[in-house]
C-alpha cells in the first residue's frame, strides 16, 4: 500500500471567489518511485482551541461557545470547521496543491463565532485526510487513503479577516428566521426607518443596550 504523508504549507484569501473562500496548500508525499495516476482526496478541518491562548476580551466572547474560563479544562472541545474535497492530479513523489475550502460569516455556526472572537494571533487546525488513490505503473490499482493521515496548521487570525473583509467590509452577517424578519421589516416601514441597521439601533436604544 502507498505510504501517503500530507503537509499543510500555507492559506490565502481568494480574492476572486464569489463568496468567502479559503485557499490552502497542501504538499502530498507518496512512497518513493510509486505512480499516482489521481487522487480523490477528502478532508476534514477542524479547530482545536485548547492549542492557544486567549486574552480577556476573546474569552469573555467565546463564553457561549465554551462558557466560564473557569470551565474550560472540560469544555474547551474540538470545533468542527469544513469538510471538502479535491481531485489532485497524477504526480510520482511529491506534488503540491490547491485545498479549495467555502467559508460562511453566518454567526450561527460555532467556528464562524470562534473565528470572530478572536483579536490577533493564529488559529489552531487539525486536518484529516481521507480518499481513494489510483496507483502503478502498469495499468492501476485502487487503494484507500488511510483514515489516520493528518496534519496540523496553524491560520493566521489575519487570513481570516481579509477573506471576511473582502466580502462584509465593515459589516456583519445574521441569519434570521422568516417570521422574525417580517417583524423587523414591519417595525422598520411603521417607523419609516432608513435602513436595517436603523431599525435595529432603534430596538437597542429601546433596550437600553446600545453603546454610544
């Protein structure tokens, strides 16, 4: 069987995507001399939290997704962030590319939450590789791509910012169900409010909870 090895070399902000997308780079190993006519490559991201530290102000804002720092010895778990797929060309060696990974700034999705609070430094991942590979060098054999192929990347909080900023500059993103939006949009017209965001300012200095 191929010995596979996989290393994750770096991430960029597509610049060029119709929505916030990530680009990272792989450089994938095989066994010395062994023909990989294609690979059809699955990979599972996630964020491991627990490999970084964090200031005041970022653990007060994850304390919905892990809650009291005091806590965090058992709470602070592994934060699933993509699964995606690539097909790698045939390469003999080594061959780097291209890991293609859709992102969202719906904050109802806990790494999207995450992501957001943090102010500087990097995010820890975990990627799991999986897949099928066609090898030989007469004719091909089909062979898995062991379960236990991984690596570890550390993003920098900054990549994130740009791919957010390219997309929502200076804005943020809710999603809200239909009927709580028919309200918001009847407060707003029953107003005549400009804007969403006037109609939502409006709510908060009802509450009191609006910031000067």
């Amino acid at each position: 069987m191929t010995d596979f090895g996989f290393t994750c070399t770096g991430v960029r902000a597509d610049p060029y995507s119709a929505g916030p997308t990530l680009v990272f780079r792989l450089r994938i190993t095989a066994t010395a001399g062994t023909r990989v006519h294609a690979l059809a490559l699955r990979c599972q991201i996630r964020v491991e939290p627990a490999r970084r530290g964090y200031g005041d102000d970022e653990a007060e804002a994850l304390s919905d997704l892990f809650g009291e720092r005091s806590r965090w010895g058992s709470t602070l778990n592994p934060v699933q962030f993509a699964q995606v797929q690539a097909m790698v060309p045939g390469f003999t060696g080594e061959v780097e590319t291209d890991l293609v990974v859709p992102c969202t700034y719906d904050m109802d999705v806990a790494s999207t939450r995450y992501f957001h609070a943090l102010e500087d430094g990097e995010v820890p991942l975990l990627l799991l590789f999986s897949g099928t590979a066609f090898t030989g060098d007469r004719g091909f054999h089909v062979e898995p791509v062991p379960w236990d192929r991984e690596t570890t990347f550390r993003m920098p909080v900054k990549t994130w910012r740009e791919m957010v900023d390219q997309h929502f500059p200076g804005a943020g993103w809710i999603r809200l169900p239909r009927d709580t939006m028919d309200a918001l949009l009847a407060h707003r017209s029953r107003l005549a409010l400009p804007s969403w965001q006037a109609a939502v300012e409006d709510l908060l200095d009802a509450a009191g909870e609006r910031t000067p």
